[in-house]
C-alpha cells in the first residue's frame, strides 16, 4: 500500500512509454484487494450498531485478520517487493525519504509505515473483538474465561481501534492521491496489474525467490491452530451464564398467561416484590397457595440477576428496582428495542412486548444472544 513521501519537487512526466517490471505478484493483489473488501464490511456494518447482522461484521472482522495473518508469512516467504526485508524502514531510510530521496519500485518508507500500523490494528481489532464478543455476548473462544466488565471495557478499546483503521484508510486514500499525481503513474492500476514502470535511479532491492509451498504449509498449520483452540475453548464451561433449567412449579404457574422469564432478568429483591404481590399481578389476580409462592420465590431468588454474568442481567435486570417491576417497561429494555416498529409487536406472530420467545429463540434461558434472534417474516410486510 503505496504512501507519499514529502519530496521537495515531482518527478518529471515521461515523455515516451516506460519499460514496465512486474512488482506486486498475485497473492499481494488478491490481499490488497480482499482486504478492502473485508475492511469495508466490517466498517459498514460495525457502524449500523445493528445485532442482527453481528454475524455479518464479525465474519468480515476475522476474514481480515485471517488475511493479514496470511500476508505475514508471505511476507517472510513471498517474492522480492512483498518481503518484510525489502520495506521495513531504518531511521535513515525514512529521513532520506522525507528529504526527496530516491524512487521505490514497492512500498517507500512511509507506506511501509502505514502497512505494518494497519496490520497491527487490524489484527488488534480481531482479537478485542473476539474478547467483546467473549465477555459481553458469552460467545467464541473467550467466553470462557472474559467478564461482561472486562468486555464492557475492551470494547472501548476495539470502537478506538476501529477509528484508527478508518483514518488509515483515509490516509492511505490520500497518499495514493498524491504519490500518483508526483510520480506521474497510476498506482491504483499498478495494484491491479502489478506492473510498474522501471526508472532510470529507482531504489535496488536484492531479489528473493518465493517460497509458495513453505508459506501454504505454514498458513494451514495456523488455520489447524486456530481451530484447535476455537474447538477447545467450545467445550469449556462458560461461567457466569443464568440457570438454564426452569423450575418446574414455576414455569407452569406463570405459563398460563405469559412466557416464564429466566430469573436472571430481575433482581432478587424484585422477585420477591412480585411473590409478595401475586393477588395484584399487573391487574390479575394471580394468587397461589402459600407453600407454593414460598418455593418459587426461594427458586428465584437464588437465580436472579446478581447471579448471572450476562448483558441483560447487568444492562437490563440490575435497574428494574421499584414496582412495578416490569421488564418491557423499563428504559433499558425500550432503549434496546426502539428501532422494533409496534406492528411487530401487535402482530398475529408476536402479540406483545412480553413475548420475547416470539423473537429470541434462547428467551428462556435468559442469554439472548444476538445470533439467537428472527423476527417473524409475516409481521415485516
């Protein structure tokens, strides 16, 4: 990725066609290219703060860092241009740039620069986001062992990083710009064909033959790694997660009227407020024998939020404090869903807002995880 280098005077346009030298090989344009596209994606659909495409943004996040890792090792075993070896920059080199010093068949020094930061960045991005998506939607291969706090806080981290990736591109967009328009040549066409046109005083690069077998062998060792690690974490226990067995007494005692929430959506002081006031349930009377009230509350109490390690017990159940104790009617839950028109909701397929099963296919055990939700198609049209 080509950068400008801040050179006192342009290079004078040629006056008769150049003889051109093949620079980039094929698998350094099929990862430029890849990596625009998978970058593009996860920017687009990191920025609509849309859940139900996370899949989407998180595929295109590990497509990039699968492809930076990929260019790593061709950059130790590929042709001469796409060797670390041949661009990344001394002090000297990167000062006698700025001051106008010699032409650069591959990456100048400053384009070295802006190549090494957004490979640092863009595989910084994977791996906290594979850490948000461990600690707040206890999903991947850190769920195991990463906090909903940790992920809460690592989330910052992933959004700074993201804005980091962005203005790069922007940057890079730029020096394209200007480097095409000082040294009178196409870059963008170069990374398409992979020629350039050879000048009299470029910069020499020793040549270095390409190890294709080597780095095949050394990319499909780390595809094996990575998942033997993604498979092992998958089979640990994930703690911190709501009970994922309702009681029975319970279960069939709220059933009759509505879902049996997970006792991970409200707190135990809020489950006991709503035991105490059975007789005066949301305008029903919903009053059980003594014994059984008892063992229900008991039941929920032991499972309520400040038990569970999960985005709805902590953005959700912890503020649902005073009567009426309603989850749909808490600001959370209406911030949550504000972008869910109310003819989804009045819907044959759904009926009301305390249908959360309508939607969330995991509403029962309390996780509703992103990958976990579908909206009835019918109640879309």
């Amino acid at each position: 990725m080509p950068s400008p280098g801040i050179a006192a005077k342009s290079t004078p346009k040629p006056a008769v066609t150049e003889p051109q030298t093949r620079v980039w090989d094929i698998f350094v344009r099929v990862f430029h290219w890849s990596l625009v596209l998978a970058v593009a994606i996860a920017a687009a659909s990191g920025l609509m703060l849309e859940s139900r495409i996370l899949l989407l943004h998180i595929s295109a996040g590990l497509a990039a860092a699968a492809l930076v890792a990929a260019r790593i090792v061709w950059g130790f075993t590929g042709t001469t241009h796409a060797r670390f070896a041949d661009f990344v920059p001394s002090g000297a080199a990167i000062r006698a740039h700025l001051a106008g010093g010699t032409r650069h068949l591959g990456h100048n020094p400053l384009g070295a620069l802006m190549v090494l930061a957004l490979f640092a960045l863009v595989l910084g991005l994977a791996v906290s986001g594979l850490l948000v998506l461990g600690g707040i939607d206890k999903s991947g291969p850190f769920a195991p062992f990463v906090s909903f706090g940790a992920g809460s806080v690592v989330l910052g981290l992933h959004e700074v990083l993201a804005y980091g990736v962005l203005a790069l591109v922007a940057m890079h967009l730029a020096g394209v710009v200007f480097e095409s328009e000082r040294s009178h040549e196409n870059l963008t066409r170069s990374m398409l064909t992979g020629a350039k046109a050879k000048r009299p005083g470029d910069h020499e690069s020793r040549p270095r033959p390409a190890h294709p077998l080597l780095a095949a062998a050394v990319i499909v060792a780390l595809a094996a790694g990575a998942w033997a690690f993604n498979s092992a974490q998958a089979a640990r226990p994930v703690p911190g997660l709501p009970v994922a067995t309702l009681d029975p007494g319970y279960k069939a005692a709220c059933s009759e009227c509505h879902i049996a929430y997970n006792p991970s959506l409200l707190p135990a002081a809020s489950w006991s407020g709503i035991m105490a006031g059975l007789k005066d349930h949301f305008g029903e009377n919903a009053g059980l024998p003594a014994a059984e009230v008892e063992a229900i509350t008991n039941w929920l109490v032991a499972h309520a939020s400040e038990t569970a390690d999960t985005k709805p017990a902590y953005r959700i159940a912890a503020r649902i404090t005073q009567p009426p104790y309603s989850i749909t009617g808490s600001r959370s839950w209406k911030r949550l869903h504000d972008d869910i028109p109310d003819a989804l909701f009045a819907s044959r397929a759904v009926g009301s807002r305390s249908n959360c099963a309508a939607c969330h296919a995991d509403a029962e055990t309390g996780r509703f995880s992103p990958f976990a939700i579908d909206l009835p198609k019918e109640s879309l049209k």
